[in-house]
C-alpha cells in the first residue's frame, strides 16, 4: 500500500479516460450532460417523495441514472455518443442520486414535522432550514471527503455498486458476467423480501465494522423471542448508540489533530476492495478540521434562522434560545457525522434512530414542543445527502484512479460530481416546493416523521433515560476498544438500530465467505486480491439488484 506520503504511480490510463482527456475531467454543464442530469433528477425526486410517504424508504437511485446514461450513450446521434464516457455516467448518477435523497430524507421528512404537528404556518420556515442543512451536510462533504476521517478508500458500498456497474457497462466480458449474476439474484432475492444488499455489502466492507453490524442485526432479531426483550422499547440500541456516538466524535477530534501514518491509513482503509494501490489522501488533517469547524460554524448559522423564521426566539428566554441554536448547530454537526460513518462502513445509514435520539435528549432538556419539532426536523435534514455524496464520490474515485496525472483530474471529477449534485438538490427543492401539499393533505406524510410528532406529544419517563445512560456505557466502552477505523460501536448500535430481519445472517455469511473464498483461492495460487477483486463484483451486483428492487415498488406505491 501506498504510504501517506509517497506520490501516487497509477497505471496507464485506459481508453475510456483518454477519450476525455486525463488534464481536464468533463463539465457538469456540458448541454447533453446538464439536460440528462435535470430529467434524471426530476425521476430521482418524484421517487424519492413517492416511497418515502407510502412504504418509509427512500432507495439508492444512482444505478439507475447510470443504466439510462449507458443507453442514451448507445443512441446513434453524434451529441449523444459523449454519454459513453464513463465520467459522465458518473455524473448523472451523482445528480439523480441526490436528488432522490435531497427531496425524499433532507427536504420532505423535515416539513413534514410540523405539519403533523398541526403547525403548517411552519412549514416554510422549516422548509429554509432543512434546505441550509442540505446545502451545509454537501458542503462539508465535499470538503473532508477522502480525509483520514472519511476515506476514498473506505468501503462506501452503494458507490463501489455504481462504479462496477458502470465499468462493466463499458468493459463486458467477464466483469460483466459476474456482476450481472449477482444483480440477478440481489433482484430476485430482494423480490422475495431477502434483504440482499446486505449480503452484498459484507462482500465490500470492512469485516470487523461490518462483524460488529451483523451482530448487532442477530441480536435486535432474536433478543425479543428469546430474552423476552424488546431492546428498541427500552431504549437499549438509543443508548448504545448515544456512548458510542460521543467516543466517535472524540475520535474525530483527534483525527482533526494528528497525522498519523501509513500503518494507520491502513487500518482507516480496512478491507475496501483494491486499496493495496490506492493513492495518498487528497484532504490532510489541516484541511479536514477547517471542514468540520466551517460546517460547525454554518450549522449554527441556519439553527439561527430557524430559531426566528419559525418563531422559537419568542418561545424561550435569552439564555435558552442561545442553548437552543448551540444544541441544533452541534446536533446537526454530529448527526451527518454519525450517518456518514455508518454509512461509509455498512451501506445503510441509520438517520431516522440517529434524530429519535437528539429528540430524546430535548426532551430530557425539556425543550418546548415546538422548538423542538424544528430542532428535529433540522438535524433530519442532515446526514441522508452527506452520505450519498460520498457514495457518488467513491463511484467516482474508483473510475479515476488511473487517470494520469492522477490528483488535478480527481479533484476536478470530484468538483463537478459536486455541481451536478447541486443540480439534483435544485431540482428536489422544485418538486418538493410543488408537491408538499398535495402529498400532506392526501395523507401521504413520511412515517418517520409522524413517529417523531408522537414522540414529542408523548414525552420522556425517567426510566427511559436512566435506560439511555446505563446502555450508553457499554456502547462508549465498544467504540473505545474498536477505535476510530473500525467504528465497532457505532456499528453495533446501527444494527440494533436497524434491526432488519435475516439481514445479520446475509451480513454474517457473507463474511464467512469471504474468509473461506479467499482460502480456496490462495490454495489455487491467487493473491488474497484476486479473490476480494471477484467477491467485490458479486457484491456491487447484490446491491445493484436490491436497489433495482426498492426503485421498482415505486410501481406499487402509485
């Protein structure tokens, strides 16, 4: 592996890339990609509304995006031919992406609290507030993004999906082949409810945060049944997750100030797919503590402008506005962070527990009701989109890292994956802007956000917060003894978080494979390499297929 010091020596740039030119990456705002962006996007956002309202989800749209570019580009028309480009593929899966995550998670979820709340002379105020969580969580995303914190080199499962889906589009061959048996059975799988993707990530992950994940899922499906226990009514995944949570930022504070080394970035890079080569970080720890401090200082900015467009600077004495506006900046801050490394390593982001939790502790703060409907709503904007992007970004990262001069053409793809991301949001803010009301009065809210209402009106019992503190312990002591590049307790709590059933054993089986794979195939003379490069096909495919899957019950929400 490459040391954190050492220039990058990538191979030669293939085809595909010289087509482009390895100087200058293509423009978000070339005509025929900026038009195939905007429809996409308006798709990605109209399915994002429809699934998060009717069935709670909001699926990964970027294989999608990626399959209609690989056609367009297929269409015998001289301008159209330019969406053979793998780069461009990359982009308009970016944008659709993220805007179906944007409208779905960052913008609907968060008005949709006080409208349910019976407050929609508070849905605009909350509507601005959600659209600077949005903006701030890309932001900072974009600046820490292949930082020691949030590496290229992670595991980042959706966009290792993206990116082997779209090489294999341009390569064929037996990349192909694998990858499309593996989106066969993800699909089929996913059809009869088996949760696939979660196979498909513990062939892309890294295997101790993904051990700690498939632990956490067999334990939130059997604890009931055979200790009797309901963990999520005690509020035992909360508390974990709350101990957990905090060593995590502690962690990522010490990031901020270290440099750490190679050994280290080995360890940060865990078993991501081809890291052995992988190119030094693009973001030092200079660069990633002026990301999170700027995003720090932009989160406080909008709680400010939520606290009087929405009227909570009437609500509250001097002291506790000034407590309210430092809780939601810090609130918002954390939240993306949490989302983002659970993500990174497990493919699923946990935002909806994530929110419940700093709804808990406002409630332990005695925050009045509708102050803090819109401190939840505003941490609920965070997180979803910061995690996609960095999907997009690793999709985007895998398809470049041959490029020649390797850096100056990543760190211009990843601009313009930035703007054509931009675009996405914009469009999800128009449909959003357009839509809400028909949805909402239809009936058609989120159910995320109606159990935070309910939780809201509901309030807080001593013992559910001693249950916090006493489990919040354990998940600290896990996440200490873990550290910051395995993340076991922020991935236990995600498990038990999540709590998807079979999900644990796909997760868990799937590890096993890989072990035994892996065994099989340096018996035969093949580098441990080999074996994750076939494995990693396989499981882009299972994911790919899943998410063809949740994009399909769009048909069955209508």
């Amino acid at each position: 592996m490459s040391s954190a010091t050492a220039s990058p020596q990538p191979p030669a740039v293939p085809s595909s890339a010289q087509a482009d030119g390895a100087a200058r990456h293509p423009r978000a705002f070339e005509p025929v990609t900026l038009v195939l962006t905007v429809l996409m996007s308006v798709l990605g956002a109209l399915i994002g509304i429809v699934l998060i309202t009717s069935l709670g989800i909001s699926p990964n749209t970027a294989v999608i995006g990626a399959l209609v570019a690989m056609m367009v580009g297929r269409i015998p028309v001289a301008i159209l031919v330019k969406m053979r480009s793998q780069h461009r593929q990359n982009l308009v899966q970016s944008a659709i992406s993220g805007a179906t995550f944007a409208a779905a998670n960052s913008l609907l979820t968060p008005i949709a609290v006080p409208f349910a709340l019976g407050r929609t002379d508070l849905v605009w105020p909350m509507l601005g507030g959600a659209l600077i969580g949005l903006a701030v969580d890309s932001w900072v995303l974009f600046r820490v993004f292949d930082s020691r914190l949030l590496p290229a080199t992670g595991s980042w499962p959706a966009g290792v999906a993206a990116a082997e889906t779209i090489k294999a589009g341009d390569e064929g061959g037996r990349r192909a082949a694998i990858l499309g048996a593996g989106a066969i059975v993800g699909l089929v799988g996913a059809v009869f409810k088996l949760p696939t993707s979660a196979a498909g990530v513990g062939f892309l992950g890294n295997i101790w945060a993904l051990g700690a994940f498939g632990s956490g899922l067999v334990v939130a499906q059997y604890a009931p049944e055979l200790l009797d226990v309901d963990l999520t009514a005690e509020r035992v995944p909360h508390g974990v997750m709350i101990g957990a949570g905090l060593v995590a930022l502690i962690q990522a504070v010490l990031l901020m100030r270290s440099r750490g080394d190679a050994k280290e970035r080995e360890a940060v890079a865990g078993s991501a797919p081809a890291a052995d080569d992988a190119p030094p970080p693009t973001v030092d720890p200079t660069g990633l503590r002026r990301g999170l401090l700027e995003g720090m200082g932009l989160f406080v900015l909008g709680a400010i402008f939520v606290a009087f467009a929405g009227g909570v600077a009437g609500d509250l004495s001097t002291p506790a506005l000034i407590g309210w506006i430092a809780l939601a900046g810090v609130a918002a801050l954390v939240h993306q962070l949490i989302v983002g490394l659970a993500a990174m390593h497990s493919g699923w982001f946990p935002a909806f527990a994530v929110t419940l939790i700093f709804l808990i502790i406002g409630l332990a703060l005695d925050i009045p009701t509708v102050p803090l409907a819109l401190l939840v709503g505003y941490t609920a904007s965070t997180g979803p989109a910061f995690a996609d992007i960095g999907y997009d970004f690793k999709a985007g990262w895998l398809l470049r890292r041959d490029a020649v001069p390797w850096q100056p053409f990543e760190l211009d793809g990843r601009r313009q994956q930035y703007l054509a991301q931009l675009v996405g949001f914009a469009v999800a803010l128009g449909v959003v802007v357009i839509a809400w009301r028909t949805f909402f009065e239809d009936g058609r809210v989120p159910p995320v956000s109606e159990v935070y209402v309910a939780t809201i009106e509901t309030g807080l019992d001593p013992d559910t917060l001693r249950a916090l503190l006493m489990w919040a312990i354990p998940g600290a002591l896990i996440q200490l003894v873990g550290g910051s590049s395995r993340q076991l307790g922020v991935m236990l709590a995600t498990g038990l978080l999540v709590a998807t059933p079979d999900a644990g054993w796909m997760v868990l089986g799937a590890l096993a494979v890989r072990k035994l794979y892996a065994w099989w195939r340096a018996r035969g003379g093949h580098s441990a390499e080999d074996a994750e490069n076939d494995l990693s096909l396989v499981g882009a495919g299972l994911v790919a297929g899943s998410s063809l899957n949740d994009v399909g019950q769009v048909a069955k929400a209508l």
